[in-house]
C-alpha cells in the first residue's frame, strides 16, 4: 500500500507540499510558501530570525503538523522548480525532517542556497543538485525519476516515485511548450516511458480553461510588438516588471534591449538572487555590463541616471503584484519623476490569492493618473490548460488523478472533464488528506 498526504497546495493555490510513504520510507515533494500570506506578513515590518512558528500562524507555510509524526521517515525533500510556493518553506521546515536530504536541480539547488544564505538560516542538509533528466535509487524500495517539462522558470521537472507497488506522479506545474526561449520542448517519449501510474498529481489552476497554454515564444512576441514601436517608446522612460525567476523572459528583455541600443538596468533584491543562481547554474548568463541593484541607494542613483536619460535605459524592476515595499511601488510614491508618456509594462499576471487584484489596479490606476502608458498582462502563463492536461494523461496514462494546485472550480471542472474523456479517475483532495492506493 501507497500513502499520499496531501499537506498543502490542493484546494488552494500555494503553500505545496506532499508526502509519499511506502511501508517506513517517506519522500517529499515541494515545501512551499503561501505568497500573499507571505508578503503580508514579511511586509508589515521589519521581521528578522523568522521562526517556522510565526510562519504557521500567519498560513504563511504548509501545515506539516499532519506527517509530523513520520517526520524521521523522510528520506528526501525535493523541490520541483524554483518558485517560491513550491520551494520557498525549506528553509523554516527542513530542519524538522533531521533524516532527509535536499535534492533538487541545479538552478532551483542555487536559488535555495541563496535564500538561506539571505535570510541567515543553516541547513542540516546539503543541497544535492541533480540533472533535470535523471533518476537514482533512493532506497531499496524507492526510486526517484526527474521528467523535464516546461514552466515559467528553467530546470522544472515532473517527479515520478517508482515502488514495488507501482508509480506515483507529480506533476505541479507545468505546460507543453513547443517553442520555448530558454531550454528544450518536452519530450513525449520520456514521459510516456513511466506509464501506466498508479496516480498523478496534476496542477489543474485552469481547469476551466479550454485550448492550450501558449508558448513563452508568444510572450516574446507581444514585448516585441511594444518595444519596437517608436510611437510608444521613442525618447520615454520604459520600465518593465517582470517575475524575477522567469529567466526566459528576462533573457528576450536583454537580447530586445540590444537591438534598441538600450541598456536593460535589474532593479530589485529578488533579481540578484535569481540571476545569480541562473549564472551559477549555467541556466543563462547576464550580459556584461548589465547591472543588478538590490540595495535601496544603487536603485535610487540608477533611477536619477534613467531620468537623465531615458533613452538610453530599459529599467527592469520589482513590483509586478504592487508589493509596497517592490521597486515599482516605491518609483509610484515619489522615487522617481514619471513624465507624461512613459511606458510601464507589466509582463506578469497577477497571483490569486490575497488582495493582489486589488493593489495591482490600483497601482496602475495612480500610474495612469501621472501620464504613464501602462501595459498590462504582456505575459503567458506556465500553467497547462485543458489541451495541456489531456496531453499529459494520455501519456502517462494514471488510473486515479488528483487535481492541485487550484481552487474548487477549476478543480471540479478539470474532474468532469478527466472522467467524461475517460482518462482518469479523478479524486478531490484537500489539505490534510490521506490517500491510500
């Protein structure tokens, strides 16, 4: 017998971690954070040596108080990819599981690395970097496989679980992307390879949404159709903001810039991190010359030589969810003069969750109000729809689907669909559930 707990990111969106167990050995996979409850919490004050405690009761982390006591059976935790609601709570919560190593790919590995050492905690475990297309044995009884797939930032892998007793799957999150800017397509071959699993956990966040995801080769496309447009960008301040983990569209920004004769100038702490951790995995290298500033008096003296000459600049900045303490927020309340005519481009969708919709129209409400062009949702998602979703059932052919990583509709949606198709049989989890097949 299998045991899945479904610990967090299942009727909600964030906060994702899962256990699997066979008979005494347990693996997990993900430990993240709950973004909005997150930014809420971090944003109110200055808060330093956060504690796992705090975290707990901010909702900010999963509730791993469910598996606590298999806490010593946990031989590995192991991140899927990079973004933080998948693996920004290993930091506060590893140190709990004393018998688990840390495996991950070597951008995520770099990337968890850097938040330690940024936030000052000291793991028990060494981070082992594993190659996006590898499999080991973790124990007798356990065998470990990392699928490559495409998201919205590199080395994202699906996990495969192989036991005595048969497969488990997770894939959370993921889109077939044929045309990717950074990396290779999926190849369909691989995955089909694990078929038939016992079960899948599968990002369904748009259960509802018909057709395909589209390729990060249309996102390139649309800052194209902005940027090269002389009647919108011609002597104006352009500022864009971006996700900082999403290199791929980081990486068209600066090969954009070039062809412009501007310099792209990252504004912001989390894009140090991120582009330092893509450097050091050999995931993509900045350009020389192009400068990264993360602290508030580099940002504030790069903003006045922007103004001076907005010509010569792309400002790349934080801020795309309208946090208060991000780069573009603070630009909005006086850190830097807009003038009537400069573009502002948020190539990002807003997160669910918390009151983001809000403060985003806001934001850009007051950017308008100074004359500012505002372009908004220049963007793709990483998340499969339901063309997507159809793909990677017949591949891998489970007979029981969990849908994750989703609201109730959406997941409800994404079950009708899965059992009239006759692909799977789709099962509602929800935090703090047990699974047994």
């Amino acid at each position: 017998m299998i045991e899945i707990y479904t610990i967090g990111g299942f009727l909600e969106i964030g906060r994702n971690m899962t256990l699997v167990r066979y008979k005494n050995e347990a693996v997990i996979i993900d430990m993240g954070l709950h973004m909005p409850n997150y930014i809420n919490f971090t944003e109110d004050e200055d808060i330093e040596n956060i504690d796992y405690r705090q975290l707990l009761n901010a909702g900010a982390i999963p509730d791993f108080r469910v598996v606590e006591d298999l806490a010593k059976e946990v031989k590995a935790i192991i991140p899927t990819h990079a973004h933080l609601d998948h693996l920004g709570a290993i930091p506060y919560l590893a140190n709990l599981f004393p018998n688990a190593k840390i495996i991950a790919t070597p951008f995520s590995g770099e990337v968890l690395n850097l938040i330690c050492k940024e936030e000052r905690i000291s793991l028990n475990s060494s981070i082992k970097a594993i190659k996006p297309k590898a499999s080991f044995n973790l124990s007798e009884n356990l065998r470990i496989n990392f699928v490559p797939i495409t998201h919205s930032t590199p080395q994202t892998v699906l996990v495969v679980i192989e036991t005595p007793e048969g497969k488990i799957g997770y894939a959370n999150d993921f889109k077939f992307d044929k045309s990717p800017v950074l990396g290779k397509k999926p190849d369909k071959r691989t995955i089909a390879r694990f078929a038939p699993l016992k079960l899948l956990i599968m990002d369904t966040l748009y259960g509802k949404t018909l057709g395909k995801t589209p390729s990060e080769n249309v996102a390139r496309n649309m800052l194209k159709d902005i940027l090269f447009d002389d009647s919108i960008t011609k002597n104006n301040a352009l500022i864009i903001t971006t996700f900082s983990s999403h290199i791929a569209r980081i990486k068209s920004i600066c090969d954009f810039a070039a062809r412009l004769k501007r310099k792209p100038v990252f504004l912001g702490r989390s894009f140090k991190k991120y582009l330092k951790a893509a450097a050091d995995s050999n995931v993509y290298q900045l350009p020389q010359g192009y400068p990264v500033f993360s602290f508030s008096k580099d940002v504030k003296r790069a903003l006045k030589n922007i103004r001076r000459n907005p010509e010569k600049y792309i400002a790349v900045v934080t801020g795309h969810q309208a946090e208060k303490k991000a780069v573009l927020s603070r630009m909005d309340e006086g850190l830097f003069n807009f003038n009537k005519g400069d573009v502002v481009i948020f190539s990002s969708s807003i997160i669910p969750g918390g009151d983001n919709k809000e403060r985003r129209e806001a934001l850009e409400n007051s950017l308008s109000q100074k004359g500012v062009r505002v372009f908004s949702d220049v963007h793709v998602s990483g998340h499969a729809s339901r063309e997507d979703h159809r793909l990677l059932l017949s591949l891998l052919k489970p007979k029981i689907v969990v849908p994750a990583h989703s609201d109730e509709e959406n997941a409800k949606a994404f079950m009708s669909f899965a059992e009239e198709e006759k692909l799977a049989k789709p099962i509602i989890a929800k935090e703090g559930d047990k699974i047994l097949v």
